[in-house]
C-alpha cells in the first residue's frame, strides 16, 4: 500500500454545508476482485448533491459520514483481480449517487463507463449527471421534431443549460425561465429568456407561440409549477417533471407536490387532450436500462471529443472548496454548473 495522503469530503451529518469534512487518508484504497481504482480528476456539483446532503434525496438510504458526489471523471490507476477490460491509464466516468468527492476511489469495473482520450476533465463530467439528463429526456421521454418549441425550467442550472445546448443542435426553438442575471447565458445557447420573478412564464408562452403552446416543458421545480406549466403545452405536447426545487427549498409544502404527482402520473393521463405527462430520474432509468445509459453517455462523451458540445462551466474549484460552493448552489447562485478539481490541493 502507498503512503501517499490523500482526500475526501464527507458529510458529518444530514444538513448544512457546515457538516460538510475535507478527510485525509494515509493509504490509497486497493481494488478487489472485479473492481478498479480509480484517481478522479474533476467531480460535478448541482443540487441534486444538496438534497443528497439534506437528507431528502429517497434513493440514498446511507447514513451520514460518507462521501458526497454524484458524478465524476477520472482514469484508471489500479485494477483488481480478474479486470481484463481496463487499464492504468484508461480514461472512465460513473453517477455513483455519492462518492464522487475524492481524490481516489475503489468502484466494480462494469459499473464504469469508458470515456475517448484528450477530454477536457471539467467538460467531461457534466456529461454524466447533467447531460445525460436533458439528452435522456429529450430523446428517450419525447418524441420531438426539428422545428418544435420547448419550455425550459431553472434554464440557467446545470440540467438547464445542457437542454439549452442539446435542443439548440436539434434545431429546437427553446423557451427558458430564469432570473435576470442568467439570462445573458441562455442567449449564448440561442434560448428565449423568461424573467419568472417579473413575467407568468404561462402568458409568455402563450404569447410567444400565438396560443398554440409548446412541444414539451421540462420542470424541475415542483408540483405547483407543473400544473401552470401542463397549461403551456401544445395539443400532442408532453411534460416531464424531473424535480422538487421548490420542496427543499421549503417554497413548496409536501402536500402540494404530493398532489403534482397525482396529477403528473395519473389525473392529467385521463383527459382527452391529447397531452401527456411523465416523471423522470436518471438513476431508476439507469437501473431499468444500464446499457441504454452507457450509450447516451459514450455519444455525449463522443459529441464533446468532437467539438458539438460546449457546457456552462460557472467555475472550477479545488476539492476542499466543496463545502463552500454548496453554500452557493443552496441560494441559487450558480449559472451553470462548478466543477471540483480533485487533483488540486
């Protein structure tokens, strides 16, 4: 074993980003039968890690301290017994849910996805969570057209501002809500912005598109939203929910979102509209279809090695800053996505 130090950020306890903990270690982590070591060079923060450290995030049934990070990017330093499809050096990324705040890591080798050589680290972890979000739910939720209009929640976000990007290169006209401040980012990606603190996103919509409404909206904000944002959509259009902003930041009541899914899953699929409505998560689709979720990540991985796609990278940080950006990412500061150097002492 090796005595190089190196760290990880864990959470003391469900909370604040002040229970959050730079941990030092004294010996790199060996890889068992089946499984590589891993040293991470960038790992992605969204406040889909936020939840995570709250405590409110129902897939994560572990019990503080562990590691925070959803995903991460990184090459291949170690490998296990019986690993013959990986090799020091080898470049690889994964959605671990939590762990991905380290300098090292020990994960099964099937589990990985193998990523091109010549990535740049910081763009090619927003492939993983953020990306494959808005290209999953553009492509495998719905059925869209070039030419078709969309709504976009929270555009100036990490899932945000990947739906931008990815329905700007399918031709897409793309409608955003966001705060004033963001709204030069959404007109980099060609969007239209739609100030939600001054304008009803509802009357912009309709306004916009003369009363026929939108293809598909994409909201992430809560059951409050979803019913003003089903009013958006166009005969034949779909809404997909991917999120309860609003729940953990205590603006919306549980009882209110718990009726946004009865509506979302079953209400609204009973009326003859002609609309239709769904709830995404990344990680129950993964685990129904892991290797559809392999192949959207190595096209993503792919369209980045050749210059397609070009993510909102708000900043880069050293990995002991986490906590520091989490305080950040819960007052909604971020226009697009920080990233975590986890190389960088």
């Amino acid at each position: 074993m090796s005595n190089k130090t190196w760290q990880h950020v864990d959470i003391t306890a469900f909370g604040g980003p002040d229970n959050m903990k730079v941990v030092h270690e004294t010996e790199l982590p060996a890889p068992g039968a089946g499984q590589v070591r891993v040293k991470v060079l960038t790992a992605g923060t969204g406040f889909t890690d936020t939840i995570i450290r709250q405590g409110q995030y129902v897939d994560v049934k572990d019990k503080p301290p562990f590691t925070l990070g959803y995903d991460w990017f990184g090459v291949v330093d170690a490998i296990g017994e019986g690993v013959s499809n990986f090799t020091p050096g080898d470049y690889v990324a994964d959605m671990s849910v939590i762990g991905g705040y380290t300098q090292y890591l020990c994960v099964d080798a099937e589990q990985i996805i193998p990523c091109p050589e010549g990535l740049n680290p910081a763009e090619a972890v927003c492939m993983v969570l953020s990306y494959t979000t808005a290209y999953q739910m553009l492509t495998r939720e719905c059925q869209l057209q070039r030419g078709d209009s969309i709504l976009v929640h929270a555009a100036g976000g990490a899932v945000g501002t990947a739906l931008l990007e990815l329905g700007r290169e399918m031709g897409l006209t793309v409608y955003g809500t966001a705060s004033k401040g963001k709204h030069c980012l959404l007109e980099h990606y060609g969007a239209i912005p739609i100030d939600y603190h001054t304008e009803d996103f509802v009357e912009s919509i309709n306004r916009h598109t003369r009363g026929q409404g939108v293809q598909a909206v994409f909201d992430t904000i809560g059951g409050g939203y979803w019913s003003r944002s089903y009013r958006c959509l166009a005969k034949g259009g779909k809404l997909v929910g991917f999120g309860a902003l609003q729940l953990t930041t205590g603006e919306e009541k549980l009882p209110t979102l718990l009726m946004g899914f009865l509506k979302l899953m079953l209400l609204w699929k009973l009326l003859p509209d002609g609309k239709a409505s769904s709830f995404y998560n990344i990680l129950g689709r993964r685990k129904k279809k892991p290797v559809e979720f392999k192949e959207d990540v190595a096209t993503l991985m792919q369209w980045l090695k050749d210059g397609k796609l070009k993510p909102a990278i708000a900043s880069i940080r050293p990995l002991i800053d986490a906590a520091s950006v989490h305080r950040q990412l819960d007052k909604g500061e971020i226009a697009g996505k920080v990233i975590l150097d986890c190389q960088n002492d």
